[in-house]
C-alpha cells in the first residue's frame, strides 16, 4: 500500500460511499479502497477493529492528509476545502446553500429511512412498502425543490455535492421498484449525470468488492 495513498472504507452497494466514490473521482484523487461487507459475518461494520476507526459503525470513513473522518458529507466538505478543484459548491452563496440544502434533504431526509439497519427494524415483510413510502415522501419534496433549481444538475449546470447525492438515491428508488414517472426532473438529472465518467467510474457494479454477479 503506498505511503500517504488515501484510504476509502466502503461497501459497493452503500449510497454514502458511492457519493464520496464520485468525489474523489471528480477530483482526480487516487486511494485505496477497503471493503466493509455491511451483510457478511453480521456486518464486518461491527468489528472491534472498524468501531475504533468509526465508532458509528457505518460507511464510508475516509483516511486522508493524517486524519479519519466519516460521514459522508462532511468528507465531501473537506475535499472541496482541501482540493478545490473542481468546485463541489458554487461560489454563490444562495447557490450554495440550495445545494447543502438538497445534499441534506437526502442525507438526512431520504436516505437513512431506508437504509439497512432501519430495514432490519421493521421486518422482513414490511420492508419493500416501507422503503418505497420513504423514498415517495422524499422524492415528491426533492422534485418540487429541483423545479425551482435545476439547471442541467441539481442546481444550475455545475455538478455540486447535491448531484453526489442524487444519483446514488435514485438507484436507492430503483432497487426498491419505486415508480419513477411522478418524478421527470429527478430522472432527467440523474440520466444526464450517469454519462459522466465519475458517476461511472463509482458506480456500485464497478466496485472492487463488487459480487461478479452484479458486476457490469
């Protein structure tokens, strides 16, 4: 493993990892990734030895520049502060605040309702309709909110911190069969966004802990 190479803990299929895959992509940032099976061994997230480095038990966590952070937004920030180029966030602050505004409404609204850990909380045969009422209720806000601003991307046409988080959502909705007719400005965003190559290069199919059953 090379000297100062950052290293990415990430499970292929975690939405919060994929946003952070996107970034360093984006941001031309070469690291090593090592996989956390959230589903093997009852979750390798739960070892004594990730705990120390991540004691919320979740992916992504992100060791770089000597220190370990997790939370996937909060890397996203430190990247963009870190490595400026390209730009994550607008320099206009109404822009900018649109932007942390759709990155939260998802990160915090949307796609921790429907993660693992509170899927195991409402059993095996409510899982489906409870993920997909989440998903709606979130995606009927996100669609009202990207009219207004929406561009080519999320907010205007930048790729900022709110594409980061769209995409792997959207996926989040396919997996979980959620008719995405209601939502046209959330589908054209996120069709225009998979045809860049850092949406491509992170996608979950493309993972080095990627199953060769779903790899693409």
């Amino acid at each position: 493993m090379q000297a100062g190479k950052p290293i990415l803990y990430s499970y292929f299929r975690s939405s919060c990892s994929w946003r952070v895959r996107i970034a360093l992509a984006l941001k031309s940032i070469d690291y090593e990734t090592i996989p956390v099976n959230l589903i093997k061994d009852q979750g390798q997230q739960f070892s004594e030895e990730f705990q120390a480095l991540n004691p919320m038990k979740q992916v992504p966590t992100l060791k770089i520049d000597g220190i370990t952070i997790s939370q996937s937004l909060a890397i996203i920030e430190f990247l963009e502060e870190t490595r400026p180029t390209p730009r994550l966030l607008p320099k206009d602050p109404k822009k900018r605040a649109q932007v942390r505004m759709i990155s939260d409404t998802i990160a915090s609204g949307i796609q921790p309702l429907q993660n693992l850990s509170v899927l195991k909380q409402v059993g095996q045969e409510n899982q489906l309709a409870w993920a997909q009422k989440v998903i709606h209720t979130g995606f009927d806000a996100l669609e009202q909110i990207l009219r207004s601003t929406a561009g080519k991307y999320c907010v205007g046409d930048e790729v900022s911190m709110a594409d980061l988080c769209l995409v792997p959502q959207v996926a989040n909705a396919e997996r979980f069969k959620v008719d995405l007719t209601p939502y046209p400005t959330i589908s054209r965003i996120n069709k225009t966004l998979l045809a860049l190559e850092a949406f491509q290069v992170s996608h979950p199919c493309r993972q080095p802990d990627t199953p060769p059953e779903l790899r693409a």
